[in-house]
C-alpha cells in the first residue's frame, strides 16, 4: 500500500510546554508517526512517499477564508516577546446556548479570535501549528491524489489528526480536517459519491458539521457516547443530517468499556449502509485509540481486532483512503496501524 507522510508535523509540539504549564497531558506526540513508519518499514510491505504540496485552493474548498487566514497569522500577531511557548483561548463566545447567548461577531484582537475560532482548550497555537496543519493537510491530498491517479488504496500519515476540525473551528488536537479535504477533493475530481467511515474511539464532529447537510457524502461513525465522552455535545444516534443531507449521517455511539463484538456490530451497521449508499471512493479515518490500553479512551479492542477491521473494509471493494487520526498508546499504536492495513490488502488479494 502506498504511505504518505511529512516531516513538518515535528514543528508542532505541545506536549511538554502544556506539561510545564500545568495543563493535562497532550497525547499527540511528534513520536506517534515515527512509531507507525517504524512497524510499517518492518513489515516491508509498502512503498513509502513524501507529502507534495498542491497548495491552498483544495483546504479552501472545505474551511472558511477567514479561519484559514486566522490559523496562518495568529501566532505573527499574538501580542507577547515570544517568551510563551503556546496560547490557549481565554475567551469565548456564547451563542444559542442554554445559559442565553447574546448576538456577537469576530473580533479583531487576535487574542479573542483564538477562543471565536476554537471549540475546546485542547489545541493550543504554537509558532509551528499551522506549517504542521497545512503539511498534515497536504499528506491527505497527496495520497487522494495518487488514488485518483491509479492507486486502489492508500494511507495518509497525517500529524496532527483532523476529524474534529469543522469549516471554521479547531479542537481536540484538530486544526484542518484532513479526511473531510480527502473526501471533498474526491468529489471535485469528478466522483459523485464519497463515503466517509471514522473508527475513532471520539467522534468526529467536526466531519459531521462539514457534511451535514449535503448528500453526495455519507458520513458514518463509531464512537464513544457523547453523553459521557468527548466530544460531548454531538455524535448522538439520532442525528442523521439535515436539509438534503437527512438520511446521510449515521453515528452509532457506543456505551463505556465496549468490547469487539459491540463494536464490530456497529461498524456492521455503517458497512451495510456504505454498500446502500453504493460511493466511489471510501475514506476512512482510522484512529486507533479503540484499544484497550490508550490512554485517551475505554473501548475493549485488541491489537489482532484491526486485522479483522481491515478484512472488512476490504469486502466494501472500493478504492479506500485510510487517514491517520488517533491513537495514543505508543507501545501498541504502529503494530494495530500496520494490522488493519494488513488486514485490508489480505482482504483485498
């Protein structure tokens, strides 16, 4: 299988600046690719390539000019001595909550931008964000863009994930939404039908606001029941799209500490509804975090279950975009990326 991957990803780190701070641990580490190169490197078996760089026009097609030119200036403008290793939003907003939002708009002060265009305190801002973000972007387009040249199947090593990224909003580590740009990209070459599938153990809300109302991109979800797990608000079973869009999202939230027969089952449910749907192309947002020993979720899965989760896919037989989102056990995270994409070229042979 073809792997596409960047270098640009290192330039974003916040882990020990949040640390030094005082701030719960980021998950996100730089290492997390290098870890996944490494199992892919030893199974010998793909044809590893760096990340082109097909410029701003295809990102444009899914997130606001606005947030787009927030994320490329915000740090140049932050008003400090560049003494602060990264900012997090102060200040938010509140529109149409239950606490009774008053009308409001975008500032200008740089300062209350970062909370108007951000949805939690997770993803902070660093002098590196947005060339990580914009590479991390680029490595999904680059691997889009060998599919629609031929390939059957490909993986975009994207760092720093994407699925929580909406059209002008960042959260959960998310700056760009590198599956929601894969799927649009898809689309503007001339597909009529994208599929996208996300297997991470959070749901993906922000591919669901991109989506949400539109329905030549089915959007399907297994994930952590919002009621109790980030990202808390949405991702609910009964949200199912709206306007053209009704009918074209499918969540299936599963309860705390579900192990492999739940969670096949549900995916059983999207895989079935992506074959009604009949797209041309499935991308896939493969976070790994479902296994039993990540430390950002509760989920039962073991490391042979994405060999099983590959084989699956497979069965859809359509040319499948995998992109990286999350996964934070270290230890387990290269082996179960390398699983489900030997899972999925045993099932595709």
């Amino acid at each position: 299988m073809l792997i596409v991957h960047g270098t640009a990803h290192r330039l974003h780190d916040p882990s020990s600046a949040m640390a030094r701070a005082g701030h719960p641990p980021n998950f996100d580490l730089p290492d997390r690719v290098d870890v996944v190169l490494d199992a892919l490197h030893a199974s010998g078996a793909h044809q590893l390539r760096p990340a082109g760089d097909v410029g701003l026009a295809p990102i444009a097609r899914v997130h606001r000019s606005d947030y787009l030119n927030f994320l490329q200036t915000a740090w140049e403008r932050w008003p400090n001595d560049r003494n602060v290793e990264l900012v997090l939003p102060q200040f938010w907003p509140v529109l149409g909550s239950p606490a009774g939002g008053m009308p409001a708009r975008c500032p200008d002060s740089v300062v209350a931008q970062l909370g108007w265009f951000a949805g939690d305190a997770i993803a902070p801002l660093m002098a590196g964000t947005w060339s990580a973000a914009y590479e991390s972007a680029q490595v999904a387009l680059s691997a889009q863009r060998a599919m629609a040249d031929g390939a059957r199947s490909a993986l975009a090593l994207c760092r720093p994930p994407g699925h929580h990224a909406g059209t002008e909003r960042l959260a959960g580590y998310c700056y760009l939404n590198n599956a929601a740009i894969a799927a649009q990209a898809f689309i503007d070459s001339g597909m009529r039908r994208v599929a996208v599938l996300d297997v991470d153990y959070h749901h993906g809300n922000g591919t669901q606001e991109i989506f949400y109302e539109r329905d030549d991109v089915l959007v399907c979800s297994v994930h952590a029941d919002p009621a109790e797990d980030y990202p808390y608000f949405v991702g609910h079973a009964d949200e199912t799209g709206a306007g053209p869009g009704e009918g074209f999202n499918l969540n299936c939230p599963l309860p705390a500490g579900s192990d492999w027969p739940a969670w096949r089952a549900a995916m059983e449910m999207c895989c079935r509804r992506i074959d009604a749907f009949a797209p041309q192309a499935l991308v896939v947002s493969l976070g790994v975090d479902t296994h039993r020993d990540d430390p950002s979720g509760t989920f039962k899965l073991d490391s042979s279950h994405y060999v099983l989760m590959g084989r699956r896919l497979a069965e859809l037989g359509l040319p499948t975009l995998f992109v990286l989102e999350g996964g934070y056990a270290l230890e387990v995270l290269g082996v179960n990326v390398a699983n489900a994409l030997a899972g999925f070229e045993e099932g595709a042979a």
